[in-house]
C-alpha cells in the first residue's frame, strides 16, 4: 500500500460470504443456522396472545386473515418478505378496531424491528 492514497494493492476486502463451486451435484448453497433475535421469541409469543384475544373482537373474514397470517409470523423457516406481509395484514386489522388494536400494533412493531424487516 502505497502511504496516502489509500489504495490497497494486492490485498481483498471481503464483507460476507465467498463461495466458490467448482463442479459438483447436488449443491444445497450456504446453509446457516442462526439464533433468533434476543427478545424475539417473547415477543412472538406476546404477539400471538394478543391476535388470539383480538381475533374474537373482529370480523369473521379478519379473523381469517390473523389465522392464516399466524403461522407466516411464527415460523422461521419463512421468507422476510411474507414474514413482513403477514406482519402488516395483522396491524392493518388490528388499526381497524382503534384503541382495542393498538396493542397488536405495538408488539407488530416490535417484532419487525427485531426481525430487522421494518
């Protein structure tokens, strides 16, 4: 390196994964197993009980919506993008009952600020 230019030479900066396959079958990719959020399991939890409670406060066809929204939430095998649209049908009905609602929206949001998905 060459003193106060900042160039490197010969040198790599790497952030992240480098995967290099070189023939092969049968190639799965990076499979990584990552602990949850501290907190998320909690508040996962909390926000299933509240759907739970809110569920019998709404509509028939909302109550469909936070159960199959439910296990989108829930599950970390699903994608951030589902995960995040089930997120916000949930607040969207849960904003619908006003004042009743605002606790659903509150753990919604704590959940995707978690999740990093907000």
């Amino acid at each position: 390196m060459s003193e106060g230019t900042g160039h490197h030479y010969g040198s790599n900066v790497h952030g992240g994964d480098n995967v290099n396959i070189y023939g092969g079958s049968h190639i799965n990719g990076i499979v990584k197993h990552q602990a949850p959020a501290p907190g998320l399991t909690e508040a996962l939890a909390r926000l299933e009980q509240l759907v739970g409670e809110l569920r019998a406060q709404v509509e028939p066809g909302s109550a469909r919506v936070l159960d199959s929204s439910l296990p989108a939430i829930t599950s970390d095998a699903t994608a951030p993008a589902t995960r995040r649209d089930a997120l916000v049908a949930v607040a969207t009905i849960a904003a619908t009952v006003g004042a009743l609602g605002q606790p659903v929206v509150d753990a919604v949001t704590q959940v995707l600020a978690l999740l990093g998905i907000g």
